[in-house]
C-alpha cells in the first residue's frame, strides 16, 4: 500500500482508541451485570429469609395479641368489679368508667390499623407485581436498545472508516499527481 506512515499511524490510533473505548465499554458492562446479579441475588437470599420470617412474625403478633386481650379481659374484669364495689368512691368509679372507656376506644383503632395494615400490604405486593413486570419490560427494552445503538455505532464507524479512507485516496491521488508532474517537468 502507498499509504504515508504519518496517516497509518493516524489510523493506526484511531483503531487502538476505538478498541479501547469498546473494552471500556464491556468492562463498564460487565460491572453492571456483576452489580445487577448480587443484587439479584441478596434479593434471593431476603426473600428466603422473609418466607421464614414471615410466619414467625404473624405467629409471634398472634401471640401478643391475644395476650393484650387476656390481659385486658382480666383488666376489665377488675375495672367493672371497681364499679360494682360498693366500697369504691364516686371518683374510683368515673377512673373506672373513663379507663373501660378508653380501652373500647383503643381496640377500635387496633381493628382499624389492622384493616389499613392489611389493604396496604395487599397494595404493597400488587405494587411490587406490577413493577417487576416493569423491570422485566425495561430490560427487555434497553437490550433491544443497546442492540440497536450497536448497530448505529457500527455503521457510523463503517462510514467514518469509509470517509477516512477516501481522504487517503484524495491525498494519495494529490501526492501521486505531484510526483506526476514533479516526473514529468524533469523529463521534457
């Protein structure tokens, strides 16, 4: 090839900067999918856990709730006996009266955040149904992406290279007219 050292080298470079902006590329890649499969698999591994966790916990609310309410049958058994006692003050009895109240009034707000805790986690597991099918389309969708980014980049690089190797050829072709002329004034 007649191609000058001067412009293979620029060439030449412009290959070695393309390689190493893909392997940048790959390695940027290649950290994503290892962050993305941790991730992935931390999930798991929670996931486990909470399945486990999960009963225990309802088991364990279970229990404490209805440990409250004995405790609060129990309390309420002396509360009425309080009202019911003759020996009791007009005063003992209202504090009676006031805390059977009070405890009426604090088992309606457990039933109610009961209901609301429920609706939210329903809520909760449709919502993270709806956004891992998201994800699952988003991933779908970037991969088409970087497909097609890929495919662009290629082409612009084959035009690139094509555009480079016409200027060569320009150049050639003015060095090689040169040389022509530079020959030909010499011979006449």
């Amino acid at each position: 090839s007649s191609i000058s050292p001067e412009i293979r080298d620029v060439v030449d470079s412009y290959i070695a900067w393309e390689e190493a902006s893909i392997a940048v590329k790959e390695a940027q890649e290649n950290l994503n999918q290892i962050n993305k499969d941790f991730e992935e698999g931390i999930k798991a591994i929670k996931d486990a856990y909470d399945e486990t966790l999960g009963p225990l916990n309802e088991s364990l609310k279970a229990n404490e709730k209805l440990q409250k309410q004995l405790k609060d049958q129990e309390k309420l058994r002396k509360l009425q006996e309080t009202i019911g006692d003759s020996k009791s003050t007009d005063a003992e009895k209202r504090a009676a009266q006031l805390e059977i109240e009070e405890m009426g009034i604090r088992q309606q707000i457990d039933a109610v955040e009961e209901r609301r805790d429920a609706e939210v986690s329903a809520a909760e597991e449709q919502k993270k149904a709806a956004v891992d099918a998201a994800t699952v389309v988003l991933d779908e969708a970037t991969k088409q992406e970087e497909i097609a980014k890929t495919a662009y980049e290629s082409k612009q690089a084959q035009i690139e290279l094509q555009k480079e190797h016409n200027s060569l050829i320009a150049e050639q072709t003015k060095l090689l007219e040169a040389q022509a002329g530079v020959w030909c004034s010499r011979n006449r």
